[in-house]
C-alpha cells in the first residue's frame, strides 16, 4: 500500500538514490573502521570522514572542516556541547521551544544542584523575543542555548542579534539546528555561534545514527568530552591531549552514516540555498492553504511563510491530534506526527498542553502525490459537521 509521508521534521524520507547507493557500496566494498589501520580500506574509511567534514563545514561557514566533530545523533551533539561546556555554578538560560535533547540535560543539571536554569517564554506560535533573553541576564550566566526553529510550530528565530548579544556579554552561545540544517542557510562565524548541532538525517538528508558538532576554536580547547575511550592514536596514555574533534570522538564512528551525510551534503552544497528556500516557502503557503479549508482547525501559525520551515502544527476542535494522526493513516495513508513532540515547555504557551498538536511537516520538496492524497483527506475532513 502507497504510503504519504508528511513527517519530515521527524527524518527525512524517502533518501536520495545516490546516498543509499554510496553507503551500500561502502558496507560491501570497504566497511573498515577510520583511524584504526593504514592499510587501503581505513584509508578509504578515512577520507570519508574528510569528505563529511569538509561538506558540513561548508555548508554552515566554519573556519576549518576539523571544527566539525561527528556524533551519532543530535541529542548526542547537544549532550556533548552543554556537559563539555558547562561548569558546575554556571547560570543558563534556554527558551520554551526547545526539544527535550536540551531541556532534559540542563534540567537533570539543575536538579543536581549543579546549575541556575532560567527558561525564556515563547508567544502562542513559538516566538522567542530577544528582548526577554536579555532581561534574564545574570553576572554568572554562560549559556544561551536556543533552537534555530521549534520543531513544533516551525518558527524560525533570530539568531545574529543573539550572537552578537552573546559575544558582547561573553556568554556561550549553542545553537540546536535540528529544523534548519540543509533547509535555512547558516554561517556559524557571522552569527557568532560558539556550538552548534545537528543531527544528520532530517534535513541534510543522511541516515539514521548521525548528527555534528560544530565548536568554535576557542571553545575546543576548554571543552571537557562527556565520553573517553579508544582513539586509534596516544593509546599508550590514558589521558592523552587530544585536539578537537578527535577529542570528542571515542571509539569507533559510524561509517556508512558518515558516508551519507557526506554524499547528501555534498548535493545539498551543488544546489543554491535561494532556491530551495523558495521552494519551501511556496510548499509551506500551498499546505497551510490547503489546511486551512478544514472546518474546526486552528493553524498555529500566521501567513507569513518567510518565518517558517516547513513544519506547521494544528489543533481541531472535534478529534484529538493522536484521534486525528490515526484517521489519516488508516484513511488516507498520509503519516504525520500527533503529541508533544518531545517539547516540555512550549505547549504552556501554544495552550495546546496535554494533547499537543497534530504536525505536518515536508522536506526538501512537497510531493505532488502527497498533495493529492491531502487534497483528498481535507475534501472529507470538510464535510464534518463541527
């Protein structure tokens, strides 16, 4: 049965050809771990990890491709860059929108006694007003961490203007670019982001198991790795001084996911990032139109498709999100996302706490057949009497 798949924001599908062709190659041509031999296959596996590197670190603007640290996920990304960078008494601040992957490390922090936490409010379509950021400004505050765009409502925020605050205020700025790599363009030097993560297999168009993460050279000296262990390299020492990313990168990385995000940004950097914004923006106004013909839903977004990725939540005023999410995958076959989201805070200020919201979200091209299918489900859904 043809499925429709609107849960993007979620991982990308379905993979680009060459991406699943380049991994399946890896995994029966070359499969040896980078930095464990200097044989030909490791030496393969290790110009992969160049490849990866070099492509990611163009597409964001960093200063060299050794700033890009490779890590199994984003939530591994986002762990590594608070717990390496946080010392014990620090003040941090952090918005409503962000995903559990920030929220939940920085809270376990504070329930250990080992942080001040402030959590910045959103508006009711996830906003974040750099005006309230500054105001929760202590003299022991380091961190600022803060989402490009909520995985809830899509809302791109602002960030040169709170990197600027950040570097004013010599405060740590990370960056969780879940929602935007590969869809929002990013310069990590103009913006002055001190860590940014991300994982790779949403809008880079990698797979599953892989994410990065990027640190400004003054950070990597003084970061402290969350995990240790085998290096391929000073394995006759058991605290060896290792430079960044190696520092960061314990045991034995995940090639064939490496070898897709270095296939799928290297595509990504072929194509100009106006045009697949464009394109994005345009799918983002077509779905919102097309939603907003369904009688009893509330859009949480307003028309300016500029601000937003493309992800746009919604709330009805007859089903559940979970009651609404199964309709249209036993219905239509159309999969979308229902609940949370794995955002604690940001459904206080949404009102949509404890259901949630029921979630479309579209990658890097909004299928015409996924159009047709919802053309299909929104023409029945209108003739619900609500």
């Amino acid at each position: 049965m043809q499925r429709f798949y609107l849960d993007q924001a979620a991982t990308s599908w379905p993979k680009r050809p060459d991406v699943l062709a380049a991994v399946t190659e890896f995994l029966h041509e070359t499969g040896a771990a980078a930095g464990r031999g200097s044989y030909a296959s490791a030496r393969i596996s290790a110009n992969w990890l160049d490849r990866a590197r070099i492509a990611i670190a163009k597409l964001i603007h960093a200063p060299s491709p050794e700033s890009i640290a490779l890590m199994g996920s984003g939530t591994h990304a986002l762990n590594e860059a608070i717990g390496g960078s946080i010392r014990p008494g620090s003040h941090v601040i952090a918005s409503a929108i962000e995903h559990n992957s920030v929220l939940r490390p920085l809270e376990r922090m504070r329930m250990e006694g080992l942080i001040e936490l402030d959590i910045v409010p959103c508006d009711q379509l996830g906003w974040v007003n750099p005006a309230d950021i500054g105001r929760m400004k202590k003299p022991n505050t380091h961190l600022l961490a803060m989402s490009h765009a909520s995985n809830v409502t899509g809302m791109i925020q602002e960030l040169q203007s709170l990197g600027m605050w950040c570097r004013e205020n010599g405060i740590t700025f990370l960056v969780d670019a879940a929602q935007t790599i590969g869809y929002v363009p990013i310069d990590v030097q103009a913006y002055g982001i001190d860590y940014l993560a991300a994982p790779g297999h949403k809008g880079l168009g990698g797979i599953l198991g892989t994410g990065f993460l990027y640190a400004a050279p003054a950070k990597q000296v003084t970061h402290r790795p969350l995990m240790v262990g085998g290096t391929g390299s000073q394995s006759e020492s058991l605290v060896p001084e290792l430079a960044w990313p190696q520092k960061v990168e314990p045991g034995n990385l995940n090639m064939p996911g490496i070898v897709s995000m270095a296939v799928a940004t290297e595509a990504l950097l072929r194509e100009p990032f106006s045009e697949r914004e464009a394109k994005m923006h345009g799918d983002w106004s077509r779905l919102r139109d097309l939603l907003s013909r369904v009688p009893g839903l509330q859009l949480l977004a307003h028309a300016d498709s500029q601000k937003y990725v493309g992800v746009l939540s919604c709330c009805h005023s007859q089903f559940t999100p979970t009651d609404l999410a199964a309709i249209l995958d036993a219905e239509f076959q159309i999969e979308v996302r229902a609940g949370l989201h794995c955002a604690a805070h940001i459904h206080h200020y949404l009102e949509t706490a404890p259901m949630g919201t029921l979630r479309f979200s579209f990658g890097h091209e909004l299928d015409p057949l996924v159009v047709g299918a919802l053309e299909k489900a929104v023409e029945s859904l209108s003739q619900v009497d609500c």
